[in-house]
C-alpha cells in the first residue's frame, strides 16, 4: 500500500477549505493512506521558515495552494520557492470562482490545475489522480511533439490570434470546461480536438456532436443512451455519446441548439458526473471533460431563454474567442497557401503559387464564411486551375460568381477582373492616403498607366485625401 503525500500551504484556515480537501482525499481511497502536511501561509515571510522544516525528509506527490487576495499579489514569489523546493511536483491552487483572466494568469506561472470552493469530492479527486498518474518530469520533447500535433493546423500570425491560440496549451493541461466562441468557420473544433490531443485525457475518446444538426426528440437519446423498451421501437439498449467519451472529451457545437430539457440534464451531469439513460433507474457515472462551442450571443441566448442561465455559467469556467478571419488578414494568404499545398497533393494538380492578382482578390474579401469558406475557394481553384498558379479568374467569390445565365466566358472574366482592379486600386490609394504617386509604385506601375486604371473605374481620389 503506497502512501499519498500532500502537502498543503493554506492561506486562510479559519476558512476550512484546506481541512475539507484533506478529508476528501483521505476517504477518497481507503487502500491508499493519506500522509498530509499543512503550512499556514501568512502575508509576511515567517512561512519560509516552516516550509524548510516540512521539506525536510518529505517528498509530496501533489501540492495545494489556497489562496487569497493578499497571497495572491506574492504568488510569483511562493510559486518560485515551491518550485525550488520540488522541482517536478504538481501544484494545484484553490480559489474563489474568479475571473478568466486570473485562472490564466495562474495556469501561466506553472500550476497544473485550479479548483474553485465550494470544493466537492467529485471535482477534486478525478483531477488529482489524472496529475499523479502523469510522469512529473515529461521529456521535453515528447512534450513539443505533442504541442505539434496538437496546433499543426492552427495557422496564423495575426496578434488577435495568437493571443487566444498560446491559451491552448494552458488550458488543456487543467481539466476545466472550456467554451470556444466564434463565427461559423472561424475553427472552434480544430480548437477542441488541441486542447484534447494536448490534455492528459488524449489517449481517450474525443466525441464531437452538433447540437443544431440532431432532431430535438433524439437530442437526450443521443447523449444519454437509451435501455431496452424505453420508447416504441427500442429492442434493444444503446449507449450515448457520454459513454462513449468516458475518459475523455465531449465537444458539443452550437450548445445554444440544445433542447431545454436535455440542458436539464446535460447540467446535472457536469454537477455530478452522473447521469440516466433513458427508459433506465440505474444511475451511470462518466468521468468527462465538456468543451462547448457557439457561433452567436450566449448571454443573448440567456435572455432570450434558449440556453440556461445556470449551464452557462458551468460552461463559461474558460472562454476563449477566436476572431474571424476579416480581422486577420496577414492570415489569408498563409491559410490560401496551406491548402494549395492540401489540394494540389490530393487532386494530384501541378498547382504551386497564387497568382499575386489572386492573393489580392483573396485579401480584399470580408470571409462570412471564415477558414471554412476560404478552404472551399482553394479547393476549387485548384480544381479550376489550368496552369500551375491560380488566377483571378479561378477564385470564385459569392460576390463575383453571379453570372446571369445568358453571360459568356469572357463577360463573366471581364467583370471579375473589374471589380478586382477597382477594390484593389482604392485599397492602393486609401493606404497612400489619396497620394497617386505613391499607390502607383505599391503597385509597381508607372503613374500613368495607374492614373488610366482610375480613370477607368471613374475613381475620385479627393476624399481620400
């Protein structure tokens, strides 16, 4: 029989968070002795002084923080004494349901995992055994594989980006419920499946489901599972998709398209990790991580009544909001290329660059469609291309691709192209500042042939200045 070892720097014992965990751990697993040491933790530097005492001949398997907003303004401090103490050694803080920002901030220092009060056993001891059963000291690059594999298709530069994208790895390392917000296309799954890949839940099941493409009559059936004879036509008994990510991770797109009586009971499930099938009195338990996803208003959707107020909060504990592509232009053309690349091996094509005409057409457009939309546009140039770079006229825009049936080829290119060059032009001069000189050497022509394209396209360069 191995001994637990906890130790425990509690911040603000008259408060008992600190003896409710100790209590929960030791009758957790009778067959494994809980062996804990505390440390009361002050806003002086007097715990130092115990700290060196208890590590003294005592190696704990897991460390605990309870903080408070008077140790939180030293936690840099307390985290690095820690880690000097026992390198390798997971710590896990308790706090107050606080904001995002600050459980961020603490996954950033090094913590493994938060755990907010009031702290209960099923939130506390599936999360303890996942950091132990973890090696402590992770090869560094088995690690940087995994962050490969985890974000290889997460591709951007853009600063909006990348701000909630480095949150991933983070977030995927703490087992709290993640909501990843954003417009259609924008990539809230590929989002999901890193946080999983990179989780220590990876060598588990990850289970997407869209919640607005399942019939409403069918939406509990498929989460919950069914037991014979529970409705007409159930011969036999079934499980739902709860089950089947036992263990791992549960991704439910367009949440707000959950019925209400299965968000009922979707929302007891992340409460208690228990849940029925239908038809069954026997209660399952399932031990699974929610992410959620959305592409519209949650809090709107609250108050409209279409999405609990309660399983909103339960699922907000992590927000990460990805930004549509018209805010990340720099974007386009390295997300344009990757799936050239894509299609160009799949079609067995010959295709190898952009024409700059292309790239520009693809720049200038806004992208409802996001990531989704500009993948379906490549694809199809790739298809259309007759040479080895895609034209303008390959890129086939909702803008640009509504020829009247009795328009010729040349019509419909003569059209595209117009449009192209007239965007393009004012693009040019709005980034000059109406100066024609200027616009005329970004686009490597001389001033006159530039001045005839505005003239063309009727362009006034006076309120541009």
């Amino acid at each position: 029989m191995r001994h637990l070892k906890v130790l425990l720097f509690d911040s603000d014992p008259a408060n008992g968070s600190g003896d409710s965990l100790l209590s929960t751990l030791d009758s957790a697993n009778p067959q494994r002795r809980l062996e804990a040491r505390s440390i009361s933790v002050s806003a002086s530097d007097e715990w130092k002084t115990s700290q060196d005492k208890v590590f003294d001949g005592f190696t704990p398997d897991i460390i605990f923080l309870v903080l408070v907003p008077d140790v939180r303004m030293r936690i840099h401090q307390i985290f690095s004494a820690l880690r000097d103490k026992a390198p390798g050694v997971p710590v896990m803080a308790i706090i107050e349901q606080g904001e995002f920002l600050e459980m961020i901030e603490l996954l950033k220092i090094g913590f493994a995992d938060f755990i907010t009060t009031p702290l209960r056993a099923i939130d506390i001891v599936p999360r303890v055994w996942r950091l132990l059963e973890q090696s402590p000291r992770e090869d560094r690059l088995t690690q940087a594989l995994k962050e490969k594999l985890g974000l290889q298709q997460t591709i951007g530069e853009s600063p909006a980006f990348i701000e909630e994208i480095k949150k991933i790895p983070l977030v995927a390392k703490c087992d709290a419920n993640v909501l990843v917000l954003g417009e259609t296309g924008t990539g809230k799954e590929l989002c999901a499946r890193a946080i999983h890949y990179l989780s220590p839940r990876s060598e588990r099941p990850f289970v997407p489901v869209n919640c607005g493409a399942v019939p409403v009559e069918l939406m509990e059936n498929e989460l919950f599972g069914h037991q014979r004879g529970a409705f007409t036509n159930a011969f036999t008994s079934e499980f739902g998709l709860i089950h089947e990510s036992d263990g791992g991770t549960l991704f439910l797109d367009e949440i707000d398209c959950l019925p209400l009586l299965a968000q009922v009971k979707l929302l007891r499930f992340i409460q208690e990790k228990e849940y029925r099938p239908l038809g069954s009195r026997k209660t399952c338990k399932a031990n699974v991580r929610i992410i959620a996803a959305a592409n519209v208003d949650l809090e709107q959707a609250v108050k409209d009544g279409k999405l609990r107020q309660d399983l909103y909060y339960r699922l907000n504990i992590v927000p990460l909001t990805l930004p549509p592509l018209r805010e990340r232009r720099d974007d386009i053309l390295k997300l344009a290329n990757h799936f050239l690349v894509r299609y160009a091996t799949e079609f067995d094509r010959e295709v190898t660059t952009l024409s700059a005409e292309a790239g520009q057409l693809l720049t200038l457009y806004d992208w409802p469609g996001n990531i989704r939309e500009l993948q379906h546009v490549i694809e199809r140039g790739v298809v259309l291309c007759n040479g080895k770079s895609i034209l303008a006229t390959d890129i086939i825009l909702p803008r640009t691709a509504e020829a009247a049936v009795g328009e010729s080829f040349r019509e419909v290119k003569n059209r595209i192209v117009g449009q192209f060059e007239k965007t393009y032009i004012l693009k040019l001069l709005q980034a000059a500042e109406g100066n024609i000189t200027r616009a005329a050497q970004l686009a490597h022509k001389n001033r006159r042939a530039f001045w005839q394209l505005m003239r063309k396209h009727q362009i006034n360069v006076q309120p541009l200045k």
